[in-house]
C-alpha cells in the first residue's frame, strides 16, 4: 500500500506541473464526494435548451476552456488543475480527485457520457449547476413536505416575512410557502430556496420570481470566494478518504 501511495502522489505532483499540449481543447472537470457521500461530477458548461414539460429545466453541455488562463486562474486561488493529457493518467486522476484540465480526446474516450447534454438546475446558495439526476427526488415535487413546510414556517417566525402579519394576530391571513426561485424554472423545493408569505403578498408578487428576496432569508444568491473554496476543499479532503479506503482494501 505505501508503494502504491507514493506511485500516485508522485504522479499527480507531475501532472499538476506538465504543460498543455499545444493545439488541443480541454475539458474542466471537477471530481469530488458529495452529500452522502456520492460520487460528484461537474465542469464548466453551456446552455443549449430547455426540457419540455410543466417544470422548465436548463439543459446543458460540457465545453471547451480556455485551458491557459482557466489553469492561471485557479492556481492563483489556492485550487490548481491535475493536467491530463494521456489515458494513462486518467485512473491517477480518479484516486485524487479535485479539478483537472482534461484533454479532449481523453475524455472521450474515458467519460463520453460526462459529455453529453444533461438537465441542470441551480441550488439556493450554491455555486453553478449541478445535475438534476444527483438531486433528491422530493426536491423536485411541486409541494414541500409537511416538515419541510413547518421547518421553514419556524425559521420566519411564523408570519409573513414581507408584512410581518400572522394567523395568530389576523384571523384570515393565511400562510404560504412561496419558491424563490419558481418551480416552473426549474427551482426546487428546499429549504433555501422557500419563503413565508401571506396570501396577500404571495399573489400581489410582480414580478412573481423575485430573486432579492433571498436576502431576507439570508441566502446567498452569489456565494463568497471563500466559502466556495472552504466547500470545495471539504468535498475534495471526503473524496480523498473514500478512495483511500478503497486502495486499502
């Protein structure tokens, strides 16, 4: 096993100073351990559709970077690529995990389905897009669950949190969970992205999706360098441990 860690750390040490190859696109992909510690995919992306149906999601590809100031830019905050220009490099990749500037031919060969168009959707307070298909099922539902409703009727006091009015005070207000983020764009149903309001509010919104109101709720729409970076290095260190289990075994 110690043989076997040095051969990698070795590695990756290399693959994070070799240089790009000249005239060929890459990827930027992201690989770490997420909730319940699940296997994390993510890259930079472009939009190309939107799915049918009720509830509108973004749909959305992997797409070339520019790899030279994509690998500049993430070195200068503490976070650089593993640069990877060969299919012999990829399974080292898999047991580091973190970002990586893959090349294009390797990824197709290693992760074609990474590639292809996906439904995405953006989580209240969390950078980017994640995968609908990583996303909790009730997420998606159209109604919270009644702990979910409860849960967020307690963090706003139990009123109105544009008026301030209450069923207790007011025998005909009526309390409703409001999506920040609508459901029909594709928001979900999670604690961050619902609100309480009245009745009276809720339908006098105009526009009705109002992404400001995440700030009387104190969610963040654009999360701080730092507590993306905080976030990342967490996942990154979970992804790490789970590998190392597995090599141990």
């Amino acid at each position: 096993m110690a043989t076997k860690t040095v051969s990698i750390a070795s590695e990756i040490r290399r693959m994070l100073r070799q240089r790009l190859k000249p005239r060929t696109d890459y990827y930027f992909f992201t690989l770490e351990a997420g909730d319940n510690d699940r296997i994390s995919w993510s890259s930079q992306t472009v939009w190309v559709g939107f799915t049918p149906g009720p509830q509108r999601h973004e749909i959305r590809r992997s797409s070339h970077v520019n790899a030279a100031i994509m690998r500049k830019m993430m070195t200068s905050v503490g976070e650089p690529p593993i640069v990877i220009n060969t299919e012999k490099e990829f399974p080292f990749y898999l047991c580091f995990g973190g970002h990586a500037l893959i090349a294009e031919r390797v990824a197709q060969d290693a992760m074609p389905k990474l590639l292809a168009p996906y439904p995405a959707i953006r989580q209240a307070g969390q950078p980017g897009y994640a995968r609908l298909a990583s996303i909790p099922v009730e997420q998606t539902y159209r109604a919270p669950t009644k702990k979910l409703r409860m849960k967020v009727l307690k963090r706003d006091g139990y009123r109105c949190v544009l008026c301030g009015r209450n069923p207790r005070d007011e025998t005909h207000v009526t309390l409703e969970s409001h999506h920040v983020r609508q459901w029909a764009n594709g928001g979900l149903t999670e604690f961050d992205n619902l609100i309480t309001l009245c009745n009276s509010c809720h339908g006098g919104l105009d526009p009705h999706q109002d992404l400001e109101l995440y700030e009387l709720i104190n969610v963040d729409q654009f999360p701080t360098t730092k507590l993306h970076h905080d976030r990342y290095r967490s996942l990154l260190r979970r992804y790490q441990e789970l590998t190392h289990k597995l090599l141990s075994k």
